[in-house]
C-alpha cells in the first residue's frame, strides 16, 4: 500500500518473519520492521493502514500505520506471559545457517524439551500465533523447539529448493 508518493508499506516474510516494512522508492532502501509483531492482510482505509497483527505470546489483533507510527487499534485478547520466545541460528551438518524458534516456560528452566517440526515439503514457523498447541505445551511444562530446516520458506528460493531431489535427507539433518 502506498503510505506517500515516495514510500510503499508491505508485507515482507524473511528469515521466519513476516514484518511490516517501508520501500522508499526515490533511494530503493527498505526499512527495517515497523514492528517486532507479525503482519497480515494489509488493507488502506480513510484513517490509515491496517493490519492483522499476532506473534507466539499472543493471537490476533488490529494495528495501524497511520502518520509515521504503527499504532495497536484493537488490542490483543490476553498476552501469554509465561512463554519466553527466543530466535535461535545453528550450523548444521553442511555448515549452512539454520533458523529456529525456541519456546520456553519460564516456571519449569529444566523442563524436556519438544522438537515440533512444521510440514511441508515447504512451509515455515513463522513469528505468530500459528498454533496455540505450542503454548498449551510450554504451559504444561514443556520448552518446544520449532526449527526452520532446509525447504521451509522465507529464507530464499536455494534455501527452499534444496529439498528438490533430496526429500527426507539433509532436512532431517538439519
């Protein structure tokens, strides 16, 4: 959506988020996140630009962006205090960066911990409240770590299409 004649507000999922971000079109830079929270179904009214918002500690509500500030219109319906959300890199076994969400309660510091692997072959976690059974299992006493292995999305097209002839094999290493 344009915000002015010289920027445009998009959407843009990269590395396991999905951001709301400016594009000035007079010196081509991007911004960096208007906000830590997820964004979804951008829409322009009279009064602004709106979208859906959420991340892990919380399920969807409404922001703005309205004269050079993202402004919450209506407030989440609770916000999950117990659940830490921490963004994790790795090396794996080919040294290629791997991305990852780790969950953890902050009751239980020692608590078993849940690999919980997204579908596919390419799909992504991304930074929203995608699904509440992760905070169900945090809150029961669990730590849940959801990595984003080779093939998920939003981490460039080589990183997606290395699955292409290779199913079951270094995403199961990652």
């Amino acid at each position: 959506e344009w915000v002015n004649e010289h920027e445009l507000l998009a959407v843009v999922a990269k590395d396991g988020r999905v951001s709301p971000v400016l594009l000035n079109m007079m010196d081509e830079m991007w911004s960096a996140p208007l906000t830590e929270m997820s964004a979804m179904f951008l829409t322009r009214t009279a009064h602004g630009i709106y979208w859906v918002a959420s991340d892990f500690n919380c399920p969807e509500f409404i922001q703005a962006y309205r004269d050079g500030t993202v402004e919450t219109v209506i407030p989440p319906s609770f916000k999950n205090t117990d659940l830490v959300v921490e963004n994790h890199w790795y090396t794996s076994f080919d040294d290629r960066r791997i991305q990852g969400w780790l969950m953890r309660n902050t009751e239980h510091p020692k608590a078993p911990l849940i690999v919980m692997c997204h579908g596919g072959p390419t799909a992504v976690v991304r930074n929203d409240w995608d699904e509440p059974i992760v905070q169900l299992l945090v809150k029961a006493g669990y730590h849940v770590f959801q990595p984003n292995f080779r093939g998920s999305t939003t981490f460039g097209t080589a990183f997606t299409n290395l699955l292409i002839g290779d199913v079951g094999g270094g995403e199961l290493q990652d």
